[in-house]
C-alpha cells in the first residue's frame, strides 16, 4: 500500500514544484552538474526521535494494553496452582529438566508438543487475520519492542519532561544537571530491563526457590547469564535502538503486504480534504486552503518519527497516536475529526464523491478474514479435542534391531522390544501388558513375575519386554507378523495400544 492513493496529492505538488523550479527566469539545463563530488554515504545515522505526549482514545487504548500484557508478564510465574503431591505447584512453568510443560490444568509432556506447534499455528494465523483486518495493530499495540518502548519513554518523559524539554536537553552541554538527569533515567531504564530479564527465568523453574538463589548467589550460572543477555537487551532496545528494531531487524514490515488488501484499515491522511495545507490566518484563506493547518502534531506525537501525510510507509506501526493528536487539533479548530483515521483505499473514491464510507464492519468481515478466522478455529477446535481426547495412560514400542530375533534352544523365536509407559495419574498405577492380533505370542517381562509392572505417578518407566512364538507356529515361520502391544491400567481400567512388528524366521 505504499504507492496508494493516500500520497497522490504530495506526488503533485512534488511535480508541480519541480515545473516551478524548471521555469524559473535563468534557469539552465546545463547549470546542473552531473557529477556530485561528494561521495554518497552508505550510512545514516539515527536521528533521535522525541515524540510529544498525547492524549485521546487510541492513547487510552495503548496504555490499557501496555498494563495488562506487562501484568500478565511480571505475575503469571508468582501463580500457584495445586496439582497434588510429586508435581510442581506453578500455574504456568516449563519444566525443561523433566521435559514437561504446565500451564494451569493442562499437562503437555515431550511427545504431545503438537500442542505447542498447534498454538504456534495459532498465532501466525491470528497475526494474519489482525494485520489483513486492521493493518499492523500487533506492531502497534502489543509487539513486546512497542510495549517496552511505550514504558521506557514514558520513564524519560517523567525524569525529562516532555519533548521540548527533551530536545533542549539533548542539544545542552554536557553539565552536572544532564548528567544527574541521564544517569536518572538510564537507572530506571535499568532496573526495568533486570525485572524483564529476571522474570523470563522464573517461567523455567520454581519462582520462589529461584529468586531466593539468585539473591543469595546460589543460582546455576545459566539463570545469571540468561538475565544478563535479556537485561541489555531490553535496555538497549527499549532505550537506544527502539524504532530501528522495527525498521531494521523485525520482517514483519516486509511481509505486511501479502496479509494486506484494498478493504484493509489502517492508519491513513485524508489528503483530499486536508490539502493544501495552510495557517488560515485570514478569513478569505479558509475558502482556499484544506482543513490541515500544518501544525505537525501528527508528526511531533509519532514514536517512529514519520509523517503520515506522505501516506502509507513500511515504518508506520499503526499505533495511532497521530489520530489522537490530530482529532485534538480539529476540536480546537473547529473542523471535523478524523482528518487522520483507520479507512480503507476503497472508500477513497466515494469520499472524494461526497458519499460516505462503507461501515467498519464490512471491510473486517470479508472473504480473506473469514478463511483465516475459519483456519485459526478449525485448529483451535482440534487443538481442545485432542486435548479432552488424550488418555491418562500412554505407551511407545521400541524394537530392538541388534539382533531382529533370537533362536531359543526349543526352537522358539523370541523378540525383544523397549516398552516406555506413560502415567499420567497423581499415583502409582499398575500397568498390564499383553499381545493381541497375533496367535501364539507370549509376553514376558524382564524382571518381573506375570505381566503387570507399576508405573511411578506422573512419570514415565522404561520397561524391556520379551515376546516369544514357539517353534513351528505361524510367526515363528513368518518374516513379518503384525500384532498389538496393549496395556491396561487394572484400577481406573483404561487401555492404550501400539502397533509394531514381530520378526520370525521366514521358511
């Protein structure tokens, strides 16, 4: 949308300028040099941004989502959640030592990490339908680098004062005022930046007994190294990189386009009726100028430091505090807000035909918006099935290949098979194991008289069993038998089964 119609009219007024330029008295072609003798520079540095405080809807809006999503950040590990004995009691933890992940009632365990893959599925889909629906609302309201940025600017603005303030601070000496004003703020930042990197740790092992190791210098090095990796950077990018961490290093910008269409809204300049801009000092100005004074409000307020009135460009995040800003400048004025608004290129044409836009409701509920909403439920719905489907008991065959079988002395083939057994109950359960499918087979397990074994309580057990045909039957004399592993917990009487393969010795 870079090249839409939002930024037709600065195209014109670029090429009614250079027509101006061209046929100024003494104007010659030849006058121009074709060489620079400066070389280009292939770099630019950054230029610092000051973005002015605002208030309005879309501000209210930010500073609401910014409370809950550091909320839920800072709080969720501190969550105690009662799972009974032998289990943690973290609502939500990630539990890489026993390769278990909790998250309230629910139990994922290493081989059922579809789940996390579904969510992950989820969430790029969820990205897809936000962003084909409104535009880069993700970057602009609750992508972790605006949220952070948000916060950190908002610590400057206090230590600093607002942007004027802060422009003559940046341009000032270096004395003891600035230098107790930075290294203010700087701490602040700091101590922001230790309490994100701190809390990302505490979802990996139990909050409580980790902070009390950090504090008093027990921690494995790992916890002490990760904080410090999440600490600098949250300090630099929240502080110092900011809006180059969305224009340089984030690929979203880059593939927005393919997510966006014509009936997309998004943060856009009513070119037609602001232009051209003007003071309106005078009455009879009114009647010739648009409704833009060119107060660069829209301007002064953006935390990426653009002008929206160039139209759509790949640093826009949509936050839009440039509408806040500029719907105060119209109250003042006495025009009609929304000179700056989400709108779509569609309602571009019946705008300037004096008709009004389409209602919001139907540039969000549209074909490509329904397929995504339609995609992210199917695998949500899947994902809560497969979830409530799940048995509390579960088991893996392993085959033992080294070797495929072994002849007995009564000519009997006997297989040998790794049974990993799964449960998933607060208590010891005892497991049965039998074959079916099969004639002939018999099950025995090594160490164990019978063939039931006990399993620990939410824990896994790896259990060697030995199957035998006996000599002269079908699978003894076939190279390939298919049969069924099945075990049976013999209290809550659940089943679960493997399918997997005995190997004879073909006649």
């Amino acid at each position: 949308m870079g090249n839409s119609c939002f930024d037709l009219g600065q195209s014109a007024r670029a090429a009614v300028l250079s027509i101006n330029v061209l046929s100024e008295p003494g104007y010659r072609s030849d006058s121009v040099s074709t060489a620079d003798d400066t070389p280009e520079k292939l770099y630019a540095a950054r230029e610092p941004i000051f973005p002015r405080r605002v208030s309005g809807t879309f501000r209210n809006l930010k500073w609401w989502i910014m409370a809950v999503t550091l909320g839920i950040y800072y709080i969720t590990p501190w969550i105690r959640w009662d799972r009974g004995p032998n289990l943690p009691d973290q609502a939500v933890l990630v539990d890489l030592a026993n390769r278990r992940f909790f998250m309230f009632m629910i139990e994922i365990w290493p081989h059922e990490f579809y789940f996390v893959a579904g969510l992950l599925i989820m969430a790029g889909l969820g990205l897809f339908l936000f962003t084909s629906a409104l535009g880069r609302v993700w970057c602009g309201y609750t992508c972790p680098q605006t949220v952070w940025t948000d916060l950190f600017i908002l610590v400057e603005r206090w230590v600093e004062g607002d942007r004027n303030k802060r422009v003559r601070l940046w341009n000032a000496k270096w004395d003891a005022r600035k230098l107790r004003l930075r290294m203010t703020k700087w701490v602040l930042w700091l101590l922001i930046a230790l309490a994100t990197g701190g809390a990302w740790v505490f979802y990996f092992t139990d909050a409580p007994s980790l902070l009390k190791d950090l504090l008093t210098l027990n921690a494995h090095p790992v916890a002490y190294i990760t904080i410090a990796v999440l600490t600098a950077t949250t300090f630099v990018f929240g502080g110092f990189a900011r809006e180059q961490v969305c224009i340089y290093m984030c690929p979203w910008p880059r593939i927005q386009a393919a997510m966006m269409d014509e009936d997309t809204l998004t943060v856009a300049y009513r070119e037609w009726r602001g232009e051209p801009r003007g003071k309106h000092r005078k009455a009879a100005d009114a009647d010739q100028l648009g409704d833009c004074i060119d107060c660069n409000a829209c301007v002064n307020v953006c935390p990426m430091g653009i002008d929206i009135r160039d139209g759509q460009q790949l640093a826009c995040i949509t936050c839009a505090l440039c509408i806040d800003a500029c719907d105060d400048v119209m109250a003042k004025i006495g025009k009609p807000r929304g000179l700056i608004d989400y709108m779509a290129l569609t309602d571009e044409p019946r705008e300037r035909a004096g008709e009004k836009p389409r209602s919001i409701w139907t540039h969000i509920f549209r074909l490509r918006t329904m397929i995504y909403t339609a995609l992210w439920s199917a695998v949500g719905i899947g994902l809560v099935v497969a979830l409530f489907m799940r048995s509390d008991i579960d088991l893996t065959v392993s085959p033992v290949r080294n070797p495929t079988f072994v002849t007995l002395s009564d000519g009997a083939i006997r297989n040998t098979y790794d049974v990993r057994l799964r449960n998933k109950h607060g208590d010891d359960r005892p497991f049965q194991i039998t074959a079916t499918d099969a004639e002939d087979l018999q099950v025995r397990l090594e160490g164990i008289d019978g063939d039931t074994v006990l399993v620990p309580a939410d824990a896994t057990k790896l259990q060697r069993v030995y199957v035998v045909a006996p000599a002269g039957s079908g699978p003894a004399t076939t190279e390939r038998t298919g049969f069924r592993f099945w075990v049976t917990d013999t209290i809550a009487d659940e089943r679960a089964f493997s399918d997997t393969v005995f190997n004879g010795r073909a006649q």
